[in-house]
C-alpha cells in the first residue's frame, strides 16, 4: 500500500470539483478514475464493488437508474487557516 499524501485545500476542491462535473455529465468512467484501481465503492444503497471498472459499471448503474437526472453539487466556504 502507498503512503499517503497530504493534500492542499485546492487539490481537495478540485478534486470534488471532478467529480461533481462527472457526475453531472452522467459519465460513469470518469467518476471511477477518482478511485484506485483497487479501490472500493459502497453507495448508499450499500452494494459493494471493488475495482475501478466495477466502480464504473455501478456507477453507470445508479446513473441510468435511481440516479438518473440527479445533479451533483459542491460548494466550499474556507474561513481561515487552522493551526
């Protein structure tokens, strides 16, 4: 397993930036490049799948189905630094 990396609030908004726009394009494929290739996916309805072209194919499940015509926001409001 790779170590982790840390992450800038910018690498963090653009991240969901993606995916919200893929999901809003109802691109499932793109939605699972935010995963890795031996990642994991439990959606809300609780089925599970493991690996990014799994992922893609749930993905293009809920969004041609319970999912379809749904929009994905993502709004960020930082107020300050932590220390």
């Amino acid at each position: 397993m790779e170590a982790a990396t840390a992450l800038s609030r910018t690498d963090v908004q653009t991240a969901l930036s993606r995916v919200c726009d893929s999901w809003n394009a109802g691109d499932p494929n793109s939605l699972a490049e935010s995963y890795a290739d031996d990642g994991r996916l439990i959606d809300p309805l609780g089925v599970s799948s493991r690996g990014r072209d799994a992922i893609a194919a749930r993905f293009g499940e809920i969004l041609g189905g319970p999912a379809a015509g749904s929009a994905a926001l993502y709004y960020s409001h930082f107020s300050g630094a932590r220390r």
